[in-house]
C-alpha cells in the first residue's frame, strides 16, 4: 500500500527570495527599533525620576532666613500677652486663660496662641517640617508635678540635696513662677527630634522657628546669650507667644523678653 507523502514545496523564484528576504529584513528593523525605543523610555523615566532625589540627596538643604523687620507699632506695655512670669515676678492669683485644643497632640494653649500654633505648624509643613507641640498650658498640680520630677531628676544626676532645688528652678520654673500657668508657654519640637536637649537648636525644625516663629507671634523664650537676665538655662524648645508685632520686635532687638520690656518701660 502506498504511503500518502506531502507534496515537494515548489521552489521559490529568485525574485520570491529576494522579496522575502526583503520582507524578512524590514520585520527585524521594526521590531529591533521598537525595542530600542521601549529601552529608552524606560531609561529616560528612570533618569527623571532619579535626577531630583539625587540632587535632594547631594544639594545643601534650603536656608531658612527671616525676612527683615521694618518695624512696626509701639509696644502696649498693657498687653496680657506680655505678661511676665518669672522668679522675681510670681503669680499673685491662678489664672484663668480661656483655652483651645493646639494640635494632634491633645495640647492645649490660649486660645489665639492656640490658633496662631497651628497656622506656624501648619506653614512649617510647607517648608518639610513637622513640628509637635510637646508642651503647652498646665494648672497649678501640673506645674507643682513637672517641677517635682526636676528636682528629683537633678538629685539622680548627682546635684547635692541643697542644691537640687535651686538647680532644677533653672531648668523648671517653680509653679508660682511658671509662664505654662498663662497658656502663652509653649514646648515645641519636632517629630524627627523629640528629645527636649540642647541637640535641638541642630536641627532643621530650630532653624525654622529661629527664622520664622516670631511671624506667627512666638519668640525664643529662653536664649542661651541671655541666660543671665532670664535666670533660665537655654532651652531651644521652649517658646512663648506675644503676638506678632510684639515678637517682630523682640526678635529684632536681640533681647530676651525681661530685658525688652525693662527697655520698653523706661521709654
């Protein structure tokens, strides 16, 4: 029986080559320059997309500097935001301030220190940072608590007993001389940052207040260069809000607040 075998394929021209060839030619062009294309997209998304976290990554971070103050109304001595606590000037009476919630952290300040803490906060945001109100008013068994556990803090880290309390007064006001009775005092640092030390004043969120909280009507409250009228060691977290004429000033005269309104006072 005879096997069924395909039929022999005809042999094809030398014109059908050559047009094959030619066919065969142009599909492998295309295909190659589209692949070629396709790798370029993707290396060209990818260079986009590198080039500014590699400039982020090697460029110097933005300075923050305050823009200049031209001055601008005389200072009311009677403002209640200038109200002085201190050693020398305790509390005769508790006060009353009327309070708002400052941010997420469940803070509470004054209310329209409250309200100009979150428009600063709220700006910081702009700029990459995030400050955290750490901080704010406390009533008189706050006060006492927050200054019983410095003296306590300053007996561990060796303070003679005699010392212990005069020493942690420098650090934490005693209740009666404690500005965080008004709702006007303010610990302010940063969620990259929540150490209250010195290490602080090295980082991006003090460099921003140190050019920009006085805008939102907060100052330095204790600077290390005037330690010495404060009775206060430098704390770059600790803020207090005056206003914001008031704290345009402060800030422009180089002053801690006793000695600008000790100033102000014999004008």
């Amino acid at each position: 029986m005879e096997q069924n075998r395909p039929a022999p394929r005809r042999a094809l021209s030398p014109k059908e080559r050559r047009r094959r060839h030619r066919i065969r030619l142009v599909r492998n062009w295309t295909v190659f320059l589209l692949s070629c294309g396709a790798v370029m997209a993707v290396m060209t998304g990818g260079i986009l997309w590198l080039l500014p976290r590699a400039y982020a990554l090697i460029a110097p971070p933005t300075a923050f500097e305050a823009r200049e103050y031209e001055g601008g109304a005389e200072t009311d001595l009677s403002d209640k935001r200038l109200m002085l606590v201190n050693a020398n000037l305790p509390l005769t009476e508790e006060p009353t301030p009327e309070l708002a919630v400052a941010d997420a952290t469940g803070v509470s300040l004054e209310a329209e220190a409250a309200a100009a803490y979150r428009e600063m906060a709220e700006a910081a945001k702009q700029d990459e940072v995030e400050l955290v109100l750490t901080a704010g008013y406390q009533d008189a068994a706050a006060r006492q608590s927050a200054y019983e556990a410095a003296v306590q803090s300053c007996r561990e880290s060796g303070c003679p007993e005699e010392e212990a309390a005069a020493g942690a007064a420098t650090v934490q006001p005693v209740p009666e001389a404690s500005e965080y009775a008004t709702g006007y005092g303010a610990d302010i640092l940063a969620a990259d940052s929540m150490e209250k030390d010195t290490g602080f004043a090295d980082t991006r969120a003090y460099e921003w207040l140190e050019a920009y909280a006085a805008e939102h009507g907060f100052i330095l409250r204790w600077p290390q260069e005037r330690q010495a009228a404060t009775g206060m060691v430098f704390e770059p977290w600790h803020w207090r809000y005056v206003g914001r004429d008031n704290a345009l000033a402060i800030r422009a005269s180089g002053l801690s607040l006793e000695e600008y309104l000790a100033l102000e006072q014999t004008k």
